[in-house]
C-alpha cells in the first residue's frame, strides 16, 4: 500500500472523522435507529450521510476511497451499503507511519 496516498485519502478532514465514529459506531450513531447490528456489518451509508450533512452519493464516493484502501468494510444489508472500520489494517497503517517517523 502506498503510504502517502493513504494519508492524502486521510487528509480530507471529513473522511477522518468518519473513521473517527466508526472505531465506537454505537456511541457515534446512537441518535440514529439501526437498520442492522453495528458490531458486525457497521454504520449505513445514509446515517454517515445524515451525520455528516454531505449528499449521499459524496459519502458513498468518500467510503469508496477508504474502502479500496482497506481501511473500511463494506457490506450490503437489502438495499443499503454499511461500512465498519478495518481494525487490523488501520493498526498496519500506524505501524507503517511508525517505521517511517
């Protein structure tokens, strides 16, 4: 994985704090009834939408780069598309930038 593409991908502050509320999805979107357990398939793609007040298709866009990253899942659940972090590969990225600091 290319380290400074991933961090560009982070830069953007409103992808950052998405992966901010999906490390404690239930605490994050609890004002927002779930359509499916949050432990196991995570956040739907429209409480991301609501939460962050950006169209659906920009979040839909955004997911997309984090999940071709790895850093998230995604899953479908009927008609919706849930995202939930990537624990393991978010700890990677950490010690990639650790052997580079």
């Amino acid at each position: 994985m290319d380290l400074i593409g991933t961090l560009k991908v982070l830069a953007n502050p409103t992808r950052l704090q998405i992966m901010e509320w999906l490390r404690t999805p239930e605490d994050s979107f609890r004002e927002y009834e779930p359509i499916a357990d949050r432990a196991e398939v995570g956040v739907c793609v429209t409480h991301l939408a609501a939460k962050t007040g950006l169209a659906q298709s920009t979040v839909s866009t955004y997911m997309a780069s984090l999940e071709r990253l790895g850093l998230v899942r995604a899953t479908r659940v009927g008609k919706w598309t849930h995202y939930r972090r990537n624990d393991a590969r978010v700890a990677d990225l950490l010690e990639q930038i650790r052997d580079h600091v």
